[in-house]
C-alpha cells in the first residue's frame, strides 16, 4: 500500500520543481489582455466581449456558452465578484454565467490579479497531487471551492516565499506537467510522471 506524502513533507519537492520551470513572464498576448481588462477594474465589472477574451484564451471551446450570457448578466456578475473580498463569493458570483467553471473563473481573476491568482486546471492540479500538495481528485477535474481555496492557498504560500507572483507559480506548475506528462492530456490514466523523463 503506497503512503501518502503529507502536504508539509511535499513542499521542498514542490518548491524545487517550481523553481526549475519558473519562467519570466507571460507571453506578450497574456500580458495585452491583462492590461486590457485594468479598465474592468477600474469600471468595477468585465462587459461580454472582455469575457469572451477571457475565453479565448482559457478555454475557446466554451465561447458558445459564455456568449449566452446577455451583457446585463455578465456585468451583474462580474461587478459581484469584483466589489468582494470573499474569495468563496468571488467564485460564487462568476460561476452563475454559463460557460464558467472553477477553473475559467480562475482564468477571469487570474488575468485581473495575476499577483494573488493563477489558473487551476488538470495540468496544475495533477502535478500538487502526485507531489501530496493535494488530496482527492487525481484526475483534475470537476473542481469545487474546497479545492479552489486549497489552490490558492498553496499558490500564495509558494509566491511569498519564493518572491514570485502566484501566476508564476501556476505558469511554473503546468510547465512541469508538460515537460513530465504520460499519455494524451484528457485520457484514462494520464498523469504527471514526478521523476524527469
């Protein structure tokens, strides 16, 4: 019987791994759309078409169900997640337009904080699994707060002792994956390998 590794005893392999793939910053068309939604900060909500962007650049396979959203909805929304400090609200309000789940409601807040947030995906998660920064959900999918708030608290924690924004964690975690991954990304039984290939 395997023995988990506790989330404590993971973390100087985890800090190790974040290190080697930290990179210096996003792509130039990451950093565009970041810049571009300051003016959303600045109004207090994203409008459909900065969403959509969001969209494109997470996931462009759900552009149909965010375009189902009228204007009204998306601004209703996203000024709800805006105007709170509660990250359970945050996630909450985003959550109720079509087309946002857990991980492109990351994607929105990452793009607007990208110091306090990163995208939690497959990629990401597999790699804090196989490492024991997580529990449950091997696969990386069908994420919920509880898994959102672990997320985020295990980003934070990494960027402030490395010095890093909590992006940089993130990009540094799914470059690892990439780098160590077995099989086709959506596949049974894919994973992250720990040990280099």
């Amino acid at each position: 019987m395997r023995r988990r590794t506790s989330a404590r005893s993971s973390e100087p392999a985890l800090r190790r791994l974040v290190r080697e793939h930290l990179s210096p910053g996003d792509d130039e068309a990451t950093g565009r759309l970041h810049r571009g939604l300051r003016a959303a900060l600045e109004r207090g909500y994203l409008t459909r078409s900065e969403l959509e962007a969001v969209c494109h650049w997470k996931s462009p396979r759900a552009i149909r169900h965010i375009r189902a959203n009228t204007p009204a909805s998306v601004r209703a929304a996203t000024r709800a997640a805006l105007a709170t400090r509660s990250e359970r609200r945050r996630l909450e309000a985003l959550m109720q337009l079509d087309g946002v789940s857990v991980p492109m409601a990351s994607a929105v807040l990452t793009l607007l904080w990208p110091e306090r947030y990163g995208v939690i995906d497959i990629r990401v998660w597999q790699v804090l699994h196989a490492l024991g920064g997580v529990e449950g959900n091997p696969g990386g999918r069908g994420f919920t707060f509880a898994h959102w708030s672990r997320f985020l608290a295990l980003l934070r924690g990494f960027s402030k002792r490395l010095g890093v924004s909590a992006r940089a964690v993130e990009r540094a975690l799914f470059a690892a994956h990439r780098a160590r991954q077995s099989g086709t990304l959506y596949a049974v039984g894919n994973r992250f390998r720990p040990e280099a290939r």
